[in-house]
C-alpha cells in the first residue's frame, strides 16, 4: 500500500473551509493511505478561530458518520488541535479528555498576554504580533521567542499531546530575518532542548508544510536544518500539511519529502488499524 497521510486537518467547525465529507472523499480521490480531522479545540475564551463548545457533538458525529461511510476504503480519525495555555486549556482539560480522541495535536498559539487579558496570539496578523512584542516584552523578539519555547516545553512535560504541533511556527513572523538569526547559538539552544524533551516523552513531531503553500515562510515547520537533530535522536515524525482547505491537504508533500529523504529521515509514522506503525516515505508517497 502506498499513498500519503495527513493528520492535520481544519473544517468549518473552525477556521477550516470544508466538512469532513469533503476532505476525507477529496483523500480517497487522492488515494491517501489514513486521514485524521483535528480542528481547533474550543477555549474557555471566544476567539474567532476555535470551535464553539456546543459544536462538538455535531463536529465528532460528523467524522463518526465518515468512518462508517469509509469502512474498508480509507482510514478516518478524529482528532483536535489543542492549544496549550498553563492554567486556562491544554490535552488535559476536562472537554478534551471526555473527546476520547484517536490522537491529539498540541500546539502553541498564545503567549502570555495584554494588560487587560488578552491572549496574545504569534501567528496572526502581523500588527498584532508587533503589539504584543511591544507591550508585554518591550520589542526584546529574543525573551519573546524564548518564551514560546519554554511555554512548548511546558506542555511536553505537563500536558503531552500525540503529536508536537508546527515546533517553531514563531518564525512566520521574522520575515528576512528580521527579528532574530536561527543561525544563533541562543536560538538553536531553544530548538535542541525543545526536541530533547519531545524525545524525552516519547512524542511524534510533525513536519508542518502549510507555511510553504501559504507562502508564510520558505521552509517547513520546524526548519530543514533541524532535520539532523531529528534523525540523531530518532524522533517520530509525520508530515501534515495543516489543511484548512480540500486544496491543501498534500500542499508541498512531495518536495517536503524529498527534503526529509535526503536528511537520511526515511520513516514516517501512519496511524493504521487503530494503531501508529512505520511506513516508509518515498518522494512520492508513503509505503505500509
């Protein structure tokens, strides 16, 4: 069996543009091997891109009634995107613990927050992001993206997902390198100590492309020159393509892959039968 995975999907329970209908005929139409929904998990605050609480049951149903549907066709999984804010939401919380999810992804989108409350989301609209780098870390970009890093690892050791969510998603804001160097000793110290306790817990790491096909930034999250830390310390990975579109459910797979390849990275792990096993990645597919 050969064919592509993505674990890492949006629908319009979210921010995402399509049910779960489309995407999973969309990935038999494309001859995907497993498929997992993971649209953003509701928060206790309103924010314009989380699923609303009272949509879940709809939402679960929805990818039930898909897996039904797909029974001996495609492999279907229910899954949430998490964010991790230490005290307020994270894989632990009552509504996603009751979810009883296939998986989890657990990502940081929000880093500390404005003086009236506000969350401050870092992979938004850029002015906001500058507010936020402002106002709560007087323009130091560099204890900024320390902080998400330690707010990542955070979660690692407190509230460990399935599968670490687009590692250094921070740097779609540093456009021409503007805000720091990922060449610095300080930056690559983050990144290390951050993969050491991805390892640390057993987790998977994605290799999140939509950057690439949003033309957000020029490389996958995490970065291709962290690839060898991936491959010294054997970590789990997968790619995702963070869809929020049926277009984009393969979005920059291949040239991804080949990346991966050539880093000597030749396995990838597929959620198969209920269960994650090795498959083998190829330029132009996965093998089982």
């Amino acid at each position: 069996m050969k064919g592509w995975t993505n674990y890492h999907s949006h629908t319009h329970y979210c921010d995402g543009k399509g049910t779960a209908e489309e995407y999973i005929s969309r990935a038999v139409e494309l001859g995907m091997i497993s498929y997992g929904i993971s649209s953003h998990a509701p928060t206790p605050f309103t924010w314009p891109w989380t699923m609303k609480r009272e949509a879940m049951s709809d939402y679960f149903t929805d990818i039930q009634d898909c897996k039904a549907k797909y029974l001996g066709i495609i492999d279907v999984y229910s899954s949430l995107e998490v964010d991790f804010i230490p005290g307020v939401i994270s894989v632990n919380s009552d509504w996603i613990v009751d979810a009883d999810l296939d998986y989890s992804i657990g990502s940081v989108h929000f880093v500390d927050s404005f003086a009236d409350g506000t969350p401050w989301e870092i992979d938004g609209a850029s002015k906001v992001f500058d507010d936020g780098l402002q106002s709560i870390f007087g323009g130091d970009a560099k204890a900024a993206v320390q902080r998400y890093f330690a707010l990542t690892r955070q979660m690692i050791q407190e509230a460990p997902p399935t599968i670490v969510g687009h590692l250094d998603k921070i740097k779609m804001q540093n456009a021409n390198g503007l805000l720091f160097n990922e060449n610095d000793r300080w930056y690559q110290k983050e990144i290390v100590e951050t993969l050491e306790a991805v390892k640390g817990k057993g987790l998977m790491l994605e290799i999140n492309t939509r950057g690439l096909y949003k033309k957000k930034t020029t490389t996958s999250y995490p970065s291709p020159w962290i690839f060898r830390y991936l491959k010294d310390m054997s970590i789990p990975i997968m790619i995702n393509s963070d869809s929020h579109h049926t277009q984009e459910m393969t979005g920059f797979f291949s040239e991804t892959a080949e990346q991966l390849v050539s880093a000597g990275l030749t396995q990838v792990m597929v959620l198969l039968n209920n269960d994650w096993q090795e498959g083998r990645l190829t330029v132009d597919g996965i093998e089982v």
